[in-house]
C-alpha cells in the first residue's frame, strides 16, 4: 500500500490576463489534502462538507488510495473532481481493508463549490459506481474531520453457519459451517471489553506513526459480542478505535474458541501477551462491516 501523506505544500502557479500581457504569479500553501488544488481567493467561501458513504468492498483494494489499483478513496475522489473541478483527497473515518465494506463510512472533503449540499447526493450518486453511494451530504464545522474527530466506531462480522452458502451472500459473509460452541465464543467476547492493549490482535501497519504522534495499541471497547441472526452468527464491537486488522484477529481468535482449541479464558492470557503470535489466524474480510461512527 503506497503512503499518501496527511499534509503537503503544494505551489500552484496561474496566468492572469493584463495589460502587459505577461504571466503574473500567484502562489497558495496547501496544509492538508482536504483541500482543493486552486489559487485562494479571499472572496471564495471554503466549505467542509460531511458525507455518510456506504459501499461493497468487494471489489476495491480498501479505503486508501493506491497506485494502478481501484479503491473506495480514489473512486470517490474521482467523482468530487468530476462534480466540482477540483482536485482533493476525501478523508474517511477509518481505512477498511481490500473486500471490507462499510454501512455508513463518514467522509470529509473542503470545497470551494458552489453546488447546493443536498444536490451532491445526486450529483454524486450519478457519476459513482453502483457499489459506492453517497447517503447523506452536509456542511460540517470548519475544524471537524471524518478520522480526528471520531470518538467511537461499530463493526459488524458476519458468519453464515448453514451447509449451503447462497451465491447472492457469499460476497457478504464467512461461511463457516462447522461446528461451533457459540456460548463459549460469547463469554470470550465479552473479555475484551474495556481498556486493553491488543497488540497480539494487531497487524503490522506500515502507515501508523507517519504524522508525528506517539503510537499505542492501548484501546477501549464499549461493547463486545454474539448473537444468533437467523442462519448468522453475528459479531458486534464498538470501541474508541481499532488497530489493523484488529476486528478480523478477534474474529479468528473466538473462532478457536468456538471449535475448542482455546478455552474462553485464554483470551485474558492472549492480550497480556501482547504477542501477535499467540492469537489466531485473521478471518477473512467478506463478512467485516464499518456498521457506523460516532462523534
């Protein structure tokens, strides 16, 4: 996954009519990508706008933007350049994982355009493709950002525990229809919940640390757990944030649980080890959902 840097200067250079018919100079400091590539005018009313965006990861190599490969962040700033002329870099909540899809992502993005707010959806909606939708689209406050200003985030794993997946689920879902110990894969659940370090529920990433902040594995989850949905097994967590992969890991963990290998307990042992190695294997990304944020 290439890097795209939080903050760049870029310099731009544009030729005004005169007179003397020479080239006049004009210069802009960009401080972050959320704002678009045009000279500044004083005149001009910088907006932020706040999307809620829902997609089928199925599809795109994740969130963030990479070189020759389609992603949810470079399609969709795609589109805003289409609707509005510029050029930016919308910000997301979180970054979900190549096939992970997401209910309500929350996105931001500055724009000098004029085009009324709730004209975006459509305008959006009509350029995007089918498996990206624009939901709802509206000014936000000048210092709120979809990612820094997050408070809490909810996923949602889904497990499809019949013989026979559906060909219209399996994009959607793990199909997993062995036996399990669903009770035992509740109470180890429920040990996660509170302030922890999971660093043995964590995946290397490369992009952690690059703005300058000192880095944690130390997170809060609100809540954490199972429950039976029909032919579903369904796993909810809602924290102060997630480390990579991180809600994957849990899954893959509980799914020992369930199958036996590890007894409910063991979780407490695994996330004082803050060892990677000790926690099982990372389930895969068609059953993950980015459910919603909260602010």
């Amino acid at each position: 996954m290439c890097s795209s840097p939080d903050t760049q200067e870029l310099k731009l250079i544009q030729c005004w009519p005169a007179e003397s018919h020479s080239c006049a100079k004009n210069t802009y400091t960009r401080n972050t990508l959320d704002e678009p590539t045009r000279l500044w005018d004083s005149k001009v009313r910088m907006r932020n706008l706040k999307l809620i965006l829902s997609y089928d990861g199925s599809d795109f190599a994740g969130w963030q933007v990479q070189p020759d490969a389609a992603t949810v962040q470079g399609t969709l700033a795609s589109a805003i350049g289409r609707v509005t002329g510029e050029k930016v870099l919308p910000q997301g909540s979180g970054r979900t994982d190549a096939g992970v899809h997401a209910l309500a992502q929350v996105v931001t993005f500055v724009t000098e355009s004029s085009v009324p707010t709730a004209n975006f959806v459509k305008a959006l909606n009509d350029v995007l493709p089918a498996s990206v939708r624009v939901l709802e689209a509206q000014e936000a406050a000048a210092d709120f950002h979809a990612r820094k200003s997050a408070r809490t985030k909810t996923y949602r794993y889904r497990i499809y525990r019949e013989g026979i997946c559906p060909p219209f689920l399996t994009r959607y879902v793990w199909h997993y229809p062995f036996p399990l110990d669903e009770l035992a894969m509740g109470q180890a659940a429920a040990l996660v919940e509170g302030e922890h370090d999971f660093t043995s529920f964590a995946a290397v990433d490369p992009e952690r640390g690059r703005e300058g902040f000192p880095v944690s594995n130390l997170r809060r989850i609100l809540s954490s757990s199972w429950e039976r949905q029909g032919d579903e097994f369904v796993y909810t967590v809602k924290g102060s944030g997630f480390l990579h992969h991180m809600v994957r890991n849990l899954v893959g963990t509980f799914i020992l649980v369930g199958k036996g290998t590890l007894r409910a307990g063991e979780i407490t042992r695994i996330l004082g080890a803050r060892d990677r190695s000790t926690a099982g294997a990372t389930a895969p990304a068609s059953g993950l959902y980015l459910v919603g944020v909260e602010y």
